[in-house]
C-alpha cells in the first residue's frame, strides 16, 4: 500500500512543470500523507481549548481596538471665552406648549428672550407611565435616543387621536359651531366641544360668561391632558448664564435691556405641574464615552412650582488618534425645587430653571488607539503563540506519558 502512495505521488510530481516543481522548494508547510497521521481524544481536547482561548484574546483584543483606553489630564483654562451649544430634549408631561416660554441670559447682561423660536415645540399628548413600560419591555441595546423619540410619537399619536374623538361639553356657555358647507350649499353645524380648560375659558368668554366660572368644572379641576416636548439648540456667551423654561410670556422693553416676565394669575387655577423628563442635556459636541448626568433625569411633582438646577460646566477637549480634536464640556449638577403657594400675594415664577456657570479648570482627554497594522499583528501573535504553545505543551505531556 505504501508502495502504491508513493508510486501515485511521484507520477502528480512528474505531471507539472519544471517551474512548479521548483517552486514547491520554498514550501514552509509541508503536509504529510492522510493515511499516515495520527489523531487522538487527548489532541482534540487540546485543540478545543486551544481555540476558545484564542477567540477570547481576540474578542478582548477587538473590543480594545473598537473602545480605545483614553488619558485624562486637568489643568487650568487659559483660552478666552467663545460661543457655546445648549442642547435639549425635555418633555413636560401637563405643560401645553402655548403656555411656555424659554429665555435664556449669559454673564454679559445679555437678555435673549424668546429662544424658543430656536427650538421646536410639539404638543404631546400621553402620559409618562406609558412611556416607561414601553421602554422597559425594550432590550438595553436598543434604547437609543431615536427609539426614545420614536415611542414619543407612537404615544403622542395614540393620545391625540382618542382626544379627536372625545367631546366634553362647555355647561352655560354650549351652543352650536359650524363645521363647514354641505354639498347642498347649508353650512353643518354641531355642538361646541370643549375638551380642555383653556377651550372652555374662551368659550365663556365668547359668550360673554365670567371665565372664572368655568374654573368649577371637570377641565379645570382634573390634571390637563396636554404637554409639551422641547428639543433643539442654542448658542450662548461661554461664561456664566441661565435660561428657563417657565409659564407665561416674556419680553423685552424697547430702549431697555431689562427683561420682564408675566404670566396670568389665573392660570394658578389650571392644574398645570412641572413634571418634567429630561431626555438630554448637553453643553456642546458629543464625544466617545461622554456622560450627561441629565441624561433619562424625571422629575415629577404634581403641583406648580419651581425647579432650579445649578450646573458647572468644565471644558473639555477631546483628542482622537487620528490627531482631531473635538472642543466640547462636561458638566456636574445639583438641583432644587420649591413649590409656589398659590395664595400668596407675590408668587415666584414656575418653571424650570438651568442656572451654570464655567469652571476655572479644564479637562483634556487623550484617545490611545492602535492602528489597523497594530491590531493584525496583534491578532496574528495570538493564533501563532497559541498554536506554538498548546502544541508544545500537548507533546510534553504525550511524551511523558509514554515513559511512564
């Protein structure tokens, strides 16, 4: 049988070429015949272990090439203050947007009112219990901020299409509303809905009713079904400031640079509340392993008051390998909340407030990542060694076996 391999294997090396032949001299890999090996349970076991070793240093080392280790180091700011980016996503669960306002004032005396036309305002329509079971029943991988959005809207969406069908009656002020022309040229006409307390406010107004009056009926005693998602940007003086989110509306006087604020004393009787979610929070451009502590951050309490933050914004600038470098903060905080008591003669103003201010210090961090070489020849290391070193091992112990 040996006779007949090799007569077999030296007719295939006579069949090519010269050159062939000649190559196959710089073979590091010589392979020996199947019917000449010999396997064993003991070399298999080996070679199992072998190889789960080997994915595990390589998944370590491919996470390590994926999220880089970074050096931080803390010093004291020198740079001259510049422009800076607030970013938000706050949702209020029983604060309708007309009822709100966002101005915002820097170190400088600057009184930039309004800025809420720099963000995006959307009624929400849901409640907030509804939007932590569905997020819960998510897997962790999956809550991401455009999911978060996503339930947003599907809960919003559901909240205002059950509103649309629901019509609760105005008491002294009811009377009729026209729909619009009928294809017979008479315009359709239906009972007046007044579905919140705001809609029956102004219809006892329109009819020439007291709207205090209406303040004794379900819409104004129950908690509003409205809220309000405020998302977006804006730009401030980086040095110390402020800006609210509070009830009523604001302005600034013409020739002053005063800022005054007023909203309705009988607005106290709406059962508006500052509950508030805060979805994100950030002072500038995201970067690799940021953290936002206000990030997810609930707030409830089902009465109107005042909620101030007090936050130290520390800038940061963050190196990547490839030598960007991306100028940003991070920021710590602490919060405070009182409750406004309605009867009194001087009411604070609701809201919520954000009040920061600039550390002297700042943060640089430095990312420490392998390049692509770097990482093959990592992972080429680990299957070589492995295979040199288990192989070592298994004849060792297979020749000491075979002396005892």
């Amino acid at each position: 049988v040996a006779r007949r391999m090799a007569s077999n294997f030296d007719t295939s090396n006579a069949a090519q070429s010269p050159f062939v032949r000649r190559l196959r001299v710089l073979d590091l890999f010589p392979k020996s015949v199947e019917e000449v090996k010999q396997t064993s349970s003991g070399g298999a076991i080996v070679t199992i272990i072998a190889v789960l070793v080997a994915l595990f240093l390589i998944s370590s080392e491919t996470s390590d090439f994926f999220n880089p280790a970074t050096k931080s180091i803390l010093s004291v700011r020198t740079e001259r203050e510049g422009k800076m980016k607030i970013n938000m996503r706050v949702l209020f669960e029983s604060l309708p947007c007309s009822a709100v306002s966002i101005d915002a004032s820097d170190r400088l005396g600057n009184e930039m009112v309004g800025v809420d036309r720099q963000l995006k305002k959307t009624t929400w329509y849901g409640q907030l219990s509804d939007f932590h079971s569905k997020m819960n029943s998510l897997p962790n991988m999956i809550r991401t901020a455009a999911m978060e959005q996503q339930i947003w809207a599907q809960i919003s969406r559901a909240g205002k299409e059950a509103r649309m069908n629901e019509c609760l009656p105005c008491y002294e002020a009811a009377g009729l509303v026209e729909m619009g022309h009928s294809p017979w040229g008479a315009n359709q006409k239906r009972d007046r809905c007044c579905n919140s307390c705001h809609e029956l406010r102004r219809a006892y107004a329109m009819k020439g009713l007291n709207p205090e009056d209406a303040m004794k009926h379900p819409q104004c005693v129950t908690q509003p079904t409205e809220g309000c998602i405020i998302a977006g940007s804006i730009e401030v003086e980086k040095g110390q400031g402020t800006f609210h989110i509070a009830v009523g509306d604001s302005h600034v006087d013409p020739g002053q640079s005063r800022h005054h604020h007023h909203w309705n004393a009988a607005e106290r009787k709406l059962g508006f509340n500052t509950s508030h979610y805060i979805s994100h929070l950030s002072f500038g451009e995201e970067f690799p392993g940021l953290y936002n502590p206000l990030d997810a951050f609930e707030f409830i309490e089902k009465s109107l008051g005042q909620q101030q933050y007090f936050l130290e914004v520390v800038p940061t600038t963050y190196y990547k390998s490839n030598g960007n470098a991306i100028d940003t903060n991070q920021y710590s905080v602490t919060y405070h909340w009182s409750q406004i008591e309605l009867n009194s003669d001087h009411v604070e103003l609701p809201g919520v407030f954000f009040k920061y201010d600039i550390s002297p210090l700042k943060i640089e961090i430095w990312e420490n990542k392998n390049t692509l070489a770097e990482f093959l020849t990592r992972i080429c290391a680990i299957v070589g060694g492995m295979w040199v070193v288990l192989g070592m091992t298994y004849k060792t112990f297979s020749h000491a076996i075979d002396l005892v």
